[in-house]
C-alpha cells in the first residue's frame, strides 16, 4: 500500500472542477494585467473574488465550498488563509487595494491554476 501511495501519490488527490481552476486562471489574469472581465477588486481576496465571478458566469456556487475544502485540506485558515489568521494584515491588504500583491495569495493561484 505505502508503494502504490508513493507512486500514485498525486494521482490520489481530489480533482479540482473546472469551474474553480477557470476562476483561478481568471484571477491570476487580473493579477498578472490589470485587465478585469469580472470586475475583480483589488481590495478583495480570493473568497470574494470567486462570488463575483461565478456571479457572472454560473448559477453554481459550489466551487465556493470546494475552495474552503481545499483550504482546510492545506491545514490553512479558512478566514484568512494567506494572512497567518490574521484579520489585521488582511484589512490593511483590503485598505490598501494590495490583495493581490500577497505572495504567499498569488503562489496558491497559480499552483491551482495549472
């Protein structure tokens, strides 16, 4: 058992739905260009940038859960994920319109991206 978990170790892992890795692409768009089809901001994080793009694209809300699943299975905060738990540091990213400047945001979007 411990071989066939070496061996399909990745394969064993949840698959992702399209729908999550189309809005992770499309958030690392908007980070990497500036240019916004889904009127992210850049004074939200990923939760709320998720709402606004299946707001417009989808009646489905289900990737909402599947990405709190995926920060759960990381061992992360589900509040504030990117920021050590810390509210403080998010709100000073969220007053300061710098949410996609935090590297440790932009690392989990684009591992999640691909």
């Amino acid at each position: 058992m411990i071989i066939m978990l070496a061996y399909f170790g990745d394969r064993m892992k949840k698959e992702q739905s399209a729908l999550l890795t189309a809005f992770y692409r499309a958030f690392l768009f908007f980070a990497d260009t500036g240019e916004n089809p889904y009127k992210f901001s850049r004074a939200n994080g990923l939760c709320g940038s998720l709402a606004k793009f299946l707001a417009a694209t989808t009646e489905d809300y289900s990737p909402c859960e599947e990405m709190y699943q995926q920060f759960k299975d990381a061992h992360l905060d589900v509040v504030y994920p990117f920021n050590n738990g810390s509210g403080f540091n998010y709100d000073h990213e969220m007053k300061t319109r710098n949410t996609t400047k935090n590297q440790t945001r932009l690392k989990w979007v684009r591992d999640h991206a691909q």
